[in-house]
C-alpha cells in the first residue's frame, strides 16, 4: 500500500474516531485544571496560574481544524523517502542541535549576556525551523504506523478487544512530538497525595516556579512546578521533545495506552479521579503502572524490528556484587520515601520536610540535580509504582500480572477489568 492511500485511509478512520474521543477529551480537558472555584486553594490556584495554564482548546484547534494528520509537505517527504529510518536519524540529530541551541540562549540569559551574544543563536533556530517542522511530521506518522503494527502484532487493537474481534485500531496512534510543558502539582504536608494537578506552558523560568509554589504553600500545602514527559489527555497526545528513540516510542506508546485505558473500566475511574468525582490515587498509580509494561514491551518491539542499531549486541557483562556501602540513587529515594511516610504518619511534618531538604543536598554532592524534594515531588513521581520514588507493592502486584499472563494481550485483557487495590489483590491471588 503506497503511503498516500495509508494516509487516506488514516483519515477515514480518523474522522471516525474524533467524535467519540472529542466526547470523552472534552469532559477531561474542562476538569484538568483546578476542580470548580470554592476554596482558597482553587482561587489561589487560578490567580497565580493566570496566563501560565497551557490553553487545552487551542491544542485541539490547531491539531484537529487546522493542522489535521499530516501536512502536504510532510506527505511528500513521506512519499520521497527511499528509507524512514534516514528520516528519524535526522530528526534526532535536530533534535540534539535544536536542544543545544535553546540551551546556549538559557545560559546567556542567566548570566545577562547582551542581546547581540544571543542573535546568532537566535539566527540558527530560525533557519532551522521550517525543516524541523516538516520532519516532524513525517517522523512522528512514522513512529506512530510503527508502534500501531507492533500492537497489531500483539493483537491489541482497540478497547474492546476482549470482547469484537475487529482487527480496527483505535484510537488510531497520534502524537506530537514537541517542548514538554510544565505541571504544577500540589499535596497535602501531612500525607503524600495528589490534592491538585494544573498543566502550566512550557518555559517557565525558575522564577516564576518559585513564585507559584510560595502562594500555594502559604496555604498549608506542599507544590511543586515540574516538567512532564508526555500528556494523553490531548488528541493528539503530547510527547516530550528528546533526543531517544527509546523514549520517544515508550512515550508515544504509553499515551496512547492512556486514550485506550479511557474506555475501559480501569481507565474510566482514571477519568472519574480527573474529574473530581472519585478521587482514587491508587487508580491513578494502576493506570500509569500498566501503561509504562505495556509501552516498554511494545517499544522494544519496535525496536527490534526497525531500529535493531538501538539493542546492544553484546549481552551485559553479569553484575558485580552489590556494595551496600555504594551509593545508589533508587535506593538512596526508597529509603527517603519510606522515611518520610514514617515522620508524616507520626506527624512531625517539620521534621519530614527538614530531612528531604538535607537529603536533597546529599544528592547534590552524588551529581544529582533535584530543585525541590517535598510531599508534591513524591505525590508527582510516586504515581509510577515502579520508580525508586514510590513504596506501594501496586507495581510488583502488575509486574506479577504480566509474567503469569502468557502474552501481553492476555495482560492487558485482565488488567482494564481492575478498578481497586482490593481486585488487584485478588487477581494475583488467582493467579497460579
């Protein structure tokens, strides 16, 4: 099949599928933000994000009215292209340049250089755009048909697979690779939950992190500004600009699993906890930890079938064994967590925070950068229950669920159903 009649053939599928996702993103994108104005920390919220929130209407303007799939011009370096896998390898070497580039203009900026220092910097992203944008475009449709035949391969296809044996994929697998935005996370000080998420723009300076997490704190609240790596509460999905193939296919994948999971039972509560309506940081922490096994298994798949340059060929030399006394940063934030979930749980918040403060600038001296470690670091990066940062079992307990189930699909089939702790529990349980 040539590309144009793919791309056609995209395009039916996509028209099909916009109005039920349109229904579904819609309600999600409206809740994203702060729940409805009624205490002083959703006005607080509001105030201090005020020209900083990342506009969720224009994304789907721009990408579903006016951008649509694919531009012409990325179709025609489709259809001209003898080899994609050329196409990517320029896209990632732009990318390290681009990233370069941007990261010149910020020290300069830092240090109050003259704007005449910053101008050539300035002259080189400029002349690089326009390519950058039509490569992008072809190389994200290139991504996006790869990852979309290796989950054919491993017969899943849509959400309710276990149920139509329709070899249909949707959501068709769309996303866009570009600057991550930032999100501000907030937590209770007394207990490490997500009480509020609000996603901000992209380039915020240091300053104005600071200055957001100083009003909600004032409050009684633990927050954190931080950027994130991908969103798939868009359509398309946002994926964090990078310099890894790996990461771009485990990204791209994992959001889609997120549009996917959405209309299952288990991404449905996801969707319930977003709106206010139940919260439940256990489904969140599920959700995230089935997207990350299944996109790091697809991901590989890709891979190996069209980028095999990207797997070592060598087998890893076995492990020395390990020096209790070395120093190693997963357990080094294991053993913070579960420290800090102690001096919570006793109720010396003070305490609790004094210690991730020290143990922040211990790891500076270990050559790890860490701006702030407080409850809404945790609550932000303990959703992904096989992180160093997160001490629920809810990952080994999924972890388990995949290595019984004798092929992901299986996997995927048993884990949508769960929508507790207490049917996780039970599934391991029964499992042989």
């Amino acid at each position: 099949m040539t590309c144009r009649r793919r791309t056609l053939a995209e395009g039916v599928q996509r028209v099909a599928s916009r109005a039920i996702l349109g229904l579904l993103l819609t309600t999600v994108l409206a809740a994203s933000g702060c729940s409805p104005l009624g205490d002083g920390l959703d006005r607080t919220i509001r105030r201090v994000t005020d020209g900083y929130r990342f506009s969720f209407l224009r994304w789907e303007v721009d990408h579903l009215i006016r951008k649509g799939r694919l531009t012409p011009e990325g179709a025609a370096l489709l259809e001209e292209a003898e080899d994609t896998t050329a196409l990517v390898d320029e896209f990632l070497a732009m990318n390290r340049e681009l990233i370069a580039l941007r990261g010149h203009l910020q020290r300069l900026a830092a240090e109050g250089a003259a704007v005449a220092d910053s101008r050539p910097f300035e002259s080189e992203l400029a002349a690089l755009a326009p390519r950058q944008e039509i490569l992008s475009d072809a190389v994200e449709t290139i991504l996006a048909r790869q990852i979309r035949a290796a989950l054919a391969e491993a017969g899943i296809h849509h959400p309710a697979d276990r149920f139509i044996g329709l070899e249909i994929g949707f959501p068709p697998v769309w996303f866009e690779v570009t600057r991550p935005p930032h999100v501000l996370v907030v937590s209770p000080r007394d207990r490490i939950a997500k009480a509020r998420e609000v996603l901000l723009i992209e380039g915020l300076d240091v300053e104005t992190m600071v200055r957001m997490e100083a009003a909600v704190e004032a409050l009684g609240y633990s927050a954190l500004v931080v950027r994130i790596g991908g969103f798939g509460g868009l359509y398309p999905a946002l994926v964090a600009e990078s310099t890894s193939l790996p990461f771009l296919l485990e990204a791209g994948t994992e959001e889609w699993l997120h549009q996917y999971l959405a209309f299952t039972p288990l991404g449905f509560r996801y969707v319930l906890d977003l709106l206010h309506i139940a919260r439940s940081y256990e489904v969140v922490t599920l959700n995230e930890t089935v997207a990350g096994i299944v996109s790091e298994e697809v991901a590989g798949a890709v891979l190996a079938a069209h980028y095999p340059q990207y797997i070592p060929t060598d087998p890893p030399a076995p492990p020395d064994p390990p020096d209790p006394d070395a120093f190693s940063f997963p357990r080094e934030m294991r053993s913070i967590r579960l420290r800090v979930d102690e001096l919570l749980a006793a109720g010396r918040i003070e305490e609790a925070e004094a210690f991730m403060e020290e143990r922040r600038r211990f790891l500076l001296t270990q050559g790890i950068f860490i701006r702030r470690l407080n409850q809404a670091y945790f609550a932000f990066h303990g959703t992904y229950a096989a992180e160093p940062t997160s001490v629920d079992p809810i990952g080994d307990q999924v972890t388990a669920l995949r290595v019984s189930s004798p092929t992901l699909r299986a996997f995927l089939d048993r884990v949508v159903t769960i929508t507790s702790r207490a049917d996780l529990e039970a599934a391991v349980g029964a499992t042989p």
